[in-house]
C-alpha cells in the first residue's frame, strides 16, 4: 500500500532530496510550494502523514501543527534546525509525534517514518477494540479517548500506547526503554525527553480527571501507574 506524505519544508534543494529518498521507498510525496495556503493544501491531499519545518514563510510550523490537531489526528514528524529542548517540548505539546533535528541522515528520516506509519496504520493499528478498565480507570482504544468518574480527555496516540502499558501492567515500574520502545520502536533514534514528556502531559490529563500523582517515575527504574479503587476514594 502506498501512503501518503505531506512534506512542508521550504528549503527546495532539502525538499527534493527528502521526497526523492521516500519515493524511492514507495511512498506517495506532495510537496506544496504554496506556503501561504498550507491549511487549504492539507484539506485537499488528506495525507497519512506530515513532516513539518518549523521555519517557514508567511506561517511557522508551529502554528500549522496546531492548526492541523485541531481538525486531524494524522501523525506528524516535526523537522527543524532548532534542537533546543523547549522547542521539542513546544512541538509535543502541540500535539507533534515525533521530533527530528537537522542534520539528519536519510536512514534516520526512513526509520521514524515507517516506525510511525507502522504504528498507526499497520500491524500495531487496528487490532485493538473495546476498553481496558484499571479499577475506575477506563481508556477506549478507538476513541483514544481516558475515562474517569464520568470525566473524559482526549489522548494522542503517542499518549494513548504509553498510559496502555501502564494500564496493562498497575502497580508495576516498567522500564523507560520498555515505554520508548512500545512506542518509537527504535531505542537509540529518540531523545530520552521525548517520553517525559509525554509521560507528564500524561499525568496532567489524569489530573485534571481528579487523579493526581497515579503515576510515579523513579531514576533509573521506570514509570508506575497505581489507580486507587472505589473503596479507597470513598474513605480517603
């Protein structure tokens, strides 16, 4: 199956090589040159993935990945110069999925895409239904959507294969490289801050449920999710 990928980068020359190297993979490349109208070009291709500049004309990638969350779940990979920690975490908490810097080799580029068209459309993708319940705890696998006493948050579905794991194992720590694995496949291809924060939007979203700290992190074991039961809430 061929799949679509939107590839926003102004750099021509970058642009050409990046798309060459993916045809060359099988994927479906567009690359609009139409910077101002990147929002009406997104409707109209309706990828199944975007890699994202950060550093366009007329709009910054930020702005374009916010602005494609708010009306798509499609995966996007952020691409930028920019290799500052608060500008990955800006990105994540945009809602991006995965974060590569510039200058990144080809092989790099190829892993992360196919790690992540793998994960949302292929033999991780599709074979989950129904719920997994920890106590009061509810996540729905095709909603991607976490349920808690009648409350609701939407997950990303980074977000949504994190807290399943922990889910799958409570009062358990599991190992960093486990959760980073589950996730992004390749262990040396992600910076070690890409999972913290994911796991802190994590807890914010179980916070703001009415479930502070249910998940604990040590330095150098792991995360662990503890749900307190009914009995527990109700007497404490």
């Amino acid at each position: 199956m061929m799949h679509k990928i939107m590839l926003i980068e102004d750099d021509r020359q970058l642009s050409e090589l990046v798309g060459g190297h993916l045809k060359r993979y099988g994927y479906d490349i567009h690359q609009p040159g139409d910077f101002q109208n990147i929002l009406k070009s997104f409707s109209e291709i309706q990828p199944e993935l975007v890699l994202l500049d950060i550093n366009l004309p007329y709009y910054d990638g930020y702005f374009i990945c916010r602005s494609i969350r708010q009306q798509s779940t499609v995966p996007i990979i952020i691409i930028s110069a920019r290799s500052g920690e608060m500008d990955q975490i800006m990105a994540m908490e945009l809602g991006a999925d995965d974060y590569i810097t510039k200058p990144f080799t080809f092989d790099l580029l190829h892993s992360k895409v196919k790690a992540t068209i793998r994960r949302v459309y292929g033999e991780y993708a599709g074979k989950e239904s129904g719920w997994l319940a920890v106590g009061p705890l509810k996540i729905d696998s095709q909603a991607l959507v976490v349920h808690y006493e009648g409350k609701r948050q939407e997950l990303s579905k980074n977000e949504y294969i994190l807290l399943k794991k922990l889910m799958e194992m409570p009062e358990t720590y599991i190992r960093r490289e486990v959760l980073i694995e589950e996730v992004w496949d390749a262990l040396t291809f992600v910076d070690d801050n890409t999972l913290t924060v994911n796991m802190t939007r994590i807890k914010q979203k179980l916070s703001t449920l009415g479930l502070p700290n249910v998940i604990t992190s040590k330095r150098g074991v792991g995360y662990m999710l503890s749900v307190p039961s009914l009995n527990e809430l109700q007497n404490g």
